[in-house]
C-alpha cells in the first residue's frame, strides 16, 4: 500500500523499515492526516465541551498562564514529588493527567479557530 500523500513505503515496507513501525503506530494508517482525521469519530477532541468563555481570551500570555497552572495542579501533583526517587504514579493520576491534556488541547483548537477566524475576516 502506498501512502495518498505521494510515493514511499507503507504498509509493506520490510518489517526493520521505520515508516512500517510508524504506521503500526498509528493503528494501520498510512498517514497521520488519516489517523488525525478519523480521530473525532473515535472519542477525538471534537466531543470534549469547551468553556465558551475561556474560548474568548485570545491572549497567548493568558494562554500560557493558564497552561502552567494546569500543569501544576494536575501534571506535578501528588504522587509526583521534588525528590530524586521514582514514584509510581497511580490510574487517577493518569486517568486525571490525560483528561486535563485533552481538555487543554480542544480549548487550544478551539482559540486557533477563532484567532483565525478573527484575523481572515
């Protein structure tokens, strides 16, 4: 198979090929434009509720303020400590982490489209 997006290896490539072990990556996809796309039917960034009043702040320092306490309250919270020891980290910390990720990434896609749609009008 053959990639959409030009010439090169795809699924058939040799097992040692990096562009096969990519696409068993991406789930069988031969290009990341196709898993991207295919994403929001599968639980993908377009079912996660976005504040419609934090969508509105168009300010990157905000953005980035925001971000970081995020990061803080959920990414460096407990069990993650300062310390030099590894912790385990704990399925509500995951389930919690990957939430707030994706929660942080449809209001970033959310902002672009509307910085977008704001600067092309």
């Amino acid at each position: 198979m053959t990639s959409i997006f030009g010439s090169g290896p795809g699924l058939d490539a040799p097992k040692g090929d990096v562009a096969r072990q990519a696409t068993a990556a991406l789930r069988g996809y031969s290009s990341v434009f196709g898993a991207i796309f295919d994403a929001d039917d599968r639980g993908g960034l377009g079912s996660v509720a976005v504040d419609a009043d934090a969508e509105k702040v168009l300010d990157p320092d905000r953005w980035a303020q925001e971000s970081f306490e995020a990061a803080k309250s959920f990414a460096y919270a407990q069990p993650v400590g300062l310390g030099p020891a590894a912790v385990q980290l704990t399925r509500d910390y995951e389930t919690n982490a990957r939430n707030t990720a994706r929660n942080r990434a449809a209001l970033a896609a959310a902002r672009l489209a509307k910085l977008l749609d704001t600067a092309l009008r």
